[in-house]
C-alpha cells in the first residue's frame, strides 16, 4: 500500500468517521431552491469548525452579524460539489459559499452567513 492509498483508508476510517473526529449534522438540499421544491435533508458525517473559538458571531461594521463555518466532509458523501457563492443549507441554517477545495481526499467548503443564527 502507498501512501496515497494509506491517506485515503485513514480520511474513511479515522477523520470521517462518528467515533473519533466527525459529527452527525443535516445538509438540505431542494431540485428547486426558490419553491423548496424536492426538499431533501440528510444526515451526514462531517467536521464543522467555527472561526470564533467561543462560537459567537463576528460583528461586523454595520452591526450586522457574520456567522463562518468550515466543514470537511467526504466528497463521496456529499456527491456533489458546491459552487462558490451557492446557497449551502447547514442543520437548517442557510449559508453562502465562500470558497471551495479538495485537500487530500476531503473536501473543504468555507461558509459564511449574516444575521441571526443559534
């Protein structure tokens, strides 16, 4: 086995997986977004990290509050890759995508929202 082969068996089993690294969490998605129509939610494994360490929003000049999230997910698990500035519905929450890219085997999707959040 090369190591290619290894990081690929160790992002499956270890990084990705419920018992040691990733959580549960809910991505929507709709075959209509304007009309909710084909609303799909589905529970997937995932690594969600905040950019604050205390989870609360950054504030912004406007007084506005900006919500960032990163999550590392499985582009298998996914199936689908997302686009920059596509809407990306998180645990029912709507994000905006800031950026994308797929590092070793996993995917990476930058995330950022406005206003209130939980």
């Amino acid at each position: 086995m090369n190591l290619q082969e290894q990081m690929a068996k160790d992002v499956q089993l270890t990084f990705m997986n419920s018992n040691e690294f990733a959580e549960i969490h809910t991505v929507t998605t709709f075959t209509n977004e304007e009309t909710e129509d084909g609303r799909k939610d589905r529970k997937l494994e995932m690594i969600v990290e905040k950019f604050t360490l205390d989870g609360r929003p950054i504030q912004s000049a406007d007084g506005v509050s900006a919500h960032n999230a990163i999550i590392h997910i499985d582009p298998q698990i996914l199936v689908y890759t997302p686009r920059v500035d596509q809407n990306f519905y998180l645990d029912f929450n709507r994000y905006r995508v800031k950026g994308v890219s797929n590092d070793s085997g996993i995917l990476k999707i930058v995330l950022e929202a406005y206003g209130k959040r939980p």
